[in-house]
C-alpha cells in the first residue's frame, strides 16, 4: 500500500511543478514560457549569442520578457564565469 501512496504522490507532484515552473520570473523581468511562434530557432540563437559575446552555449530557453518572446542563453565564459543574454525570437537581435 506505501508503494501505491508513492507513486500517486510522484505522479502528483510530477504534473504540478512542470505547470510552476513554467511561469517562474527570471532576472529582466523575463518568464519562461513553452509553444509560442518564433521566427528563429533556439539553436539560431545560441549562434548568435555566442558568435556576438564569445563563450560557449550551456543553456536556451525561450522567455517572453520586455512584453517579447525572446530566447535566455547562457554562455560559459573562458574565463570560467556564466553570461546570460536575451535574444528577440522575432528579430535574432540582442536585447538591452
């Protein structure tokens, strides 16, 4: 019977926190967010991020922030530091 209230409580939790974490606030004031259109793609802008700022990509995720959808990248700095950066998903433009 434990093994039951385990599985229920695993299957619970595990459809709740995928619906929270969706709509956690980021740094910028930007929101994760999942199925919107976007003129590019995640990879396209890991490119230009790393091809504008240097690094390597360790991480895309699409945010709507400033009012716009936008891809956060995170960069790995040589340096051993990590750089976030905001790409518009329209535009494949940095956002300041």
């Amino acid at each position: 019977m434990t093994r039951l209230y385990c599985i229920i409580a695993g299957l619970l939790l595990g459809t709740a926190l995928p619906a929270a974490a969706a709509h956690k606030p980021y740094a910028h004031g930007a929101t994760v967010v999942s199925g919107s259109q976007c003129a590019i793609a995640a990879a396209k802008a890991g490119q230009i991020a790393s091809r504008l700022y240097g690094g390597k990509v360790i991480g895309v995720k699409q945010v709507i922030a400033r009012g716009r959808t936008a891809f956060r990248v995170k960069l790995l700095q040589p340096n051993g530091r990590i750089h976030s950066v905001l790409i518009d998903a329209n535009s494949g433009q940095p956002l300041k």
